[in-house]
C-alpha cells in the first residue's frame, strides 16, 4: 500500500548524487528529545532534504481510551505530554464537560488556571536549559532551571501524590483539595521566582554565543505558521497574536490581566525570548489566584465521574498549553466508553515545518530549530 | 462566528453546485457541523478559507471516524400462507445493511477574525473499496501530517495529498488499527473491552 523508500518525494529540485551525504539522526540522538528521528540530506554541511520519521513512542492511546471509561483515560492524559500533565488533564476534562454540560465550581476553577500556569512556569524554565544543552551549553542552564523546576514538582507532589504524573482533574472540578500550607509554599515559589528569571536573563539574553547561534536560525513566518497550524509560543514567536487563553477565554481566564508577548523575527532567538516573556506573564496570573482563591466546593456534587455516560454528541475544546494548542475532539454515543477520541497534539503539528526552516542551515542548527519547538515525543507519537 | 445555516447559504451562493448539508448536534456543546460531499470539499474549503466574510485561515484538528455498517432488521407483512394454509399477509422480518462509511472531520478556525471552531465533515463511499477522499493540505498544511495519520490508522487515501505515507505505524504494517473492526494479530494483547463485553484473548 505505501510507496517504496525510493520513492519518497523531495520538495527540494534537483538533487544530485554528488557529494550528498544522507544521515539519519536519531532515534537515539540525544538532540532529540527522545526518540524522534530526521532523516537528512547534506550537501557539505548545509541541509537540502529532511524528513521526519515517527512512530518510535506509539501505543495507539486513541484506541486505548476508545476500550475505557471515560475516567479511565485521564491518568493516560498525564503520558501525553509528560512535563506538563496538569494541562493535559485540564484539556481533557473540558472536553469531557462539553460534551455532558457539566459546570466547575468557582474554587477548582481557580485551582486548575494555578496549576496550569505552575505547569507553564515549570514546563518554560526546563525548556531553557533543554535549548541551552542542544547548542553545547550543557549542564549550567539545566542545572539553573531544572533547581527551579524542582520546586514547582515539590507542590504538584504534595498536592496530587506525583511529580510529573498528576492524574489531578476529574469532570466538573479537581481530585482533592489542597493541604495544609501548601497556599503559603506556593507563595513562597512565586515570590522567589522572579528572582530566577533575572538571573536566567543575566545569563542568557544577550550572551554572544546565543545570540551568534539562534539570531536568524530557522526563520518562519507569521503567514505560514498559521497555514501549518503551528501554536503556542512557536506561532507567536512570529509576531501573531493568537493565544487561545485570550481567544476563548475557557476556564476563567477572562479574570485574569496578562498580555501576550509577541516575537519580531520569528526566529530561534524570538522563541527563547518568548518563553522568558510568558513566564513573568504567567506569574502575574498566579499572583492574582493566589490573591483572589475563593473558598467552597472543588468538585461540582452533582458530576459523576465513575460510570459517565455523556448524552449522544460530539465536542471539541482546546487549551493553551506550554507547548501549543492542546485539543479534545470527543464523540459520545452514551456508553461508557468514548466512540471516538481525538487528540490534537501540539507537539506533533508544531513539527509540520520543521523541514522548511532547516532547509539552508547548517546541520548543528538543526538541534538547535527542533530544540526551539520544544516537542515531547509522548505527545507526538501517542 | 455566523450562524451555520447563514455560512451554508452563503456557500451555496458562492458555489452552485456544491453539495452541502448541516449535520445537527444533540449533544450540550451544540457544535453542529457541515457535510461536504468529496467532489465539491476542495472548493467549499477553499471558499471558506479565502472569502473575506469567513477567513478560515487556520485548520486545527484533522480527525478520522470509523463508522461501521449498520444491520437494521424490519418486520414488514406480506402476501403468503398462514399456518392453516390459507393465503393471508403473514409478517416477515427483513434485515437490512446500512453501508458504513469513513469520515475525516477536520475543526477550522480563523485566526484573523478570531472565530471557531467550523466543523467540517467528509465521508467516503464506503469503508472497502471506496475510500478517497481529496486532501486539504493543499490549502493548509497542517493536515499534512494529520491526513497522514489517518490514512495509516483508518484508511482514508487522501488524493492530492504530497507525501501520502503511514506516519506512525512502519511501513510494511498491514491493517489500520483505529477501526472499529481492527483485530490485533495473535502475537499481540487483545484489549479487553472495559464493560466486559469482550473477553481478552
């Protein structure tokens, strides 16, 4: 049914035997994040052909959830994307409360936008130090953010029983609500993260070798990324202002005064900076859910998250997540199980042009342009 | 964003011949959708892209449905003899096939006018021999890997597609896994299904 290797179409004209050298990176590159892999052509040291090739993680998770109760599947959610699983159970409840109607108490609410934007902070700081390793920069950044990021999973711990698989949100509301001192801890990580930044900027912004090694690497722009349905910090990073949590104001994120920091060029450099800009954005969010966290009920009593049977329907919802738009597309036929179960992954779609801006580098900033997209290969394969 | 009757007719104005039909939601999140057939998808698509009124310039989601023929069995009278051997209607139950079909369900929105999300839905002939379907990738790129996606875990050849390859599964799998009839070879787990209806191999 497929074509032969042999056959795979070029994009780019006229290759010639000569002197082109084909690599396969990958998929135990450590460059890439886990197991991805890139076919490549060379010609010197300059890329002309690049093909992705996935798969390498798939466990059919759509098929799975398809077999499973609805509440089944959200602990899976949290293997999605695994730095940011608190997000991915967030995009799925939503979905799930579409398509049955069910309404969240103002209290989880609030609770879910806190956790999210944790998630943003913790998920943006490992991605600086990740980008920081792919160009050579090994060890110092990482060390800097993952300390940070350390902090951040300390409260997921204490709140939900785990570090990076939360399994937190249930339809209508949250698990559990949160013990005690742990509002006091949070403030105390939110306080102390600015001081952070500074420091990550004091670093970074600015340092020679950055800026000789992303400014002008892997230009996209603002009209493409769009057609390629590229979101998140990748798409603004092209100077397009589109951030769901402003566009469809779910959750209660109409609350909250944030702006959306855009980028200029639209290069590697842009999509560091932008990720810098989100975070102080973010903490200003969380300030205010700190300030403002209502007492009352976390889950909605009439919800029912065992044995839920969604009427006949279909429902799609998104959410900003740290690494672009995260959405659910469900269609109920009132069994237990979904009959269809759709996830939009962001990460996967984020790759659509990843040939179009290596094409013309150099092959050591190919690492550095895939770094820049911040993939998860359990959210890309599924 | 326009109401879907609205958008409807506004295509049916712009293009004459093309076959479309709004299919209803029962469900809470009222997203109703819009059924194109695959001769005039490309154009209603491309209307909805390019026209000032809509500018859908972003498409979302590119999702596959597998819904599988449908056996309905009717009870009709007809002319015959009854047990006392009189000629008499006599009730006969008669089974009848509603074919099934694949869908590709793609979720557009627009960027520009800040609107969505436009559901679009395309089925295909049937789920055997009939089953392409023209690719959206042309007018945006983000199906390209989706469509990929779909034609290698439901089927669907996706004609214009540039790279129509499988995306996730290797090249020499045989099957597509997300239908709803797939049975995994032997060698592997079989999923018990969760309420107990099936047993796992």
């Amino acid at each position: 049914m497929n074509p032969p290797v042999s056959d795979w179409p070029t994009r780019s004209a006229d290759l010639s035997d000569d002197g082109i050298l084909e690599i396969s990176m990958g998929p135990q590159h450590p460059s890439t994040h886990g197991v991805f892999r890139m076919n490549v052509k060379l010609d010197g040291e300059t890329v002309v052909w690049l093909k992705p090739v996935f798969g390498y993680l798939h466990r059919n998770h759509e098929k799975l959830a398809e077999k499973m109760s609805y509440l089944g599947s959200m602990p899976y959610t949290d293997r999605l994307d695994y730095f940011s699983s608190l997000s991915n159970n967030w995009a799925y409840a939503l979905s799930v409360e579409k398509l049955t109607g069910i309404e969240v108490p103002e209290r989880a609410e609030y609770l879910r936008v806190l956790l999210a934007e944790l998630t943003r902070l913790q998920n943006h700081s490992a991605f600086l130090g990740f980008l920081l390793g792919d160009m050579g920069a090994w060890g110092s950044a990482l060390m800097y953010a993952f300390r940070e990021r350390d902090l951040i999973l300390d409260l997921f711990e204490s709140l939900t029983g785990s570090r990076m698989m939360c399994n937190y949100m249930r339809f209508g509301g949250c698990r559990c609500d949160l013990p005690e001192g742990w509002l006091g801890q949070a403030r105390k990580v939110v306080d102390g993260f600015p001081a952070f930044l500074d420091e990550m900027e004091q670093l970074l912004v600015g340092n020679e070798i950055l800026v000789a090694r992303t400014q002008g690497v892997g230009v996209l722009a603002g009209a493409d990324a769009i057609n390629a349905g590229l979101t998140g910090p990748m798409l603004r990073a092209s100077g397009v202002d589109y951030d769901i949590r402003k566009v469809d104001h779910y959750g209660i994120y109409d609350r909250f005064d944030f702006r959306v920091p855009l980028g200029e060029h639209g290069d590697t450099y842009d999509r560091f900076m932008i990720r810098l800009l989100e975070m102080r954005e973010s903490l200003k969010i969380l300030d205010a859910v700190l300030r403002d966290l209502p007492e009352g009920p976390i889950l909605d009593p009439k919800s029912k998250s065992r044995g839920l049977r969604p009427p006949v329907g279909e429902a799609y919802t998104r959410v900003e997540a740290p690494k672009g738009e995260l959405g659910f597309y469900l269609i109920s036929d009132k069994s237990p199980e979904p009959y269809r179960y759709r996830v939009r992954p962001p990460s996967l779609i984020n790759l659509t042009l990843l040939e179009d801006m290596c094409l013309g580098s150099k092959i050591a900033d190919v690492m550095v342009i895939l770094g820049s997209i911040d993939i998860v290969l359990g959210e890309v394969d599924r | 964003m326009l109401p879907l009757e609205d958008i409807r007719t506004q295509i049916m104005e712009a293009l004459p011949g093309a076959a479309c039909e709004i299919v209803p939601n029962p469900g809470p999140s009222g997203q109703d959708s819009l059924l194109v057939d695959s001769a005039s998808v490309l154009d209603v698509a491309r209307f909805l892209r390019d026209d000032e009124r809509h500018q859908f310039d972003y498409c979302s989601n590119t999702s596959g449905v597998d819904w599988l023929d449908q056996k309905v069995s009717e009870t009709v009278k007809v002319a015959g003899t009854d047990a006392e051997g009189q000629a008499n209607e006599v009730e006969e139950t008669l089974e009848r096939v509603i074919p099934g079909y694949l869908e590709a369900v793609y979720h557009l929105y627009s960027v520009a006018l800040s609107v969505g999300p436009l559901v679009l839905r395309v089925r295909t002939g049937n789920r055997s021999e009939d089953v392409e379907i023209p690719s959206l990738t042309p007018l945006w790129r983000s199906c390209e890997f989706q469509e990929r996606e779909i034609f290698d875990l439901y089927g669907i050849r996706f004609s214009g597609h540039p790279d129509l390859r499988r995306l996730l599964m290797w090249d020499t799998f045989e099957g597509h896994p997300m239908r709803r009839d797939y049975q995994a070879p032997d060698e592997t787990l079989a999923f018990a299904s969760a309420n107990g209806k099936e047993d796992a191999s």
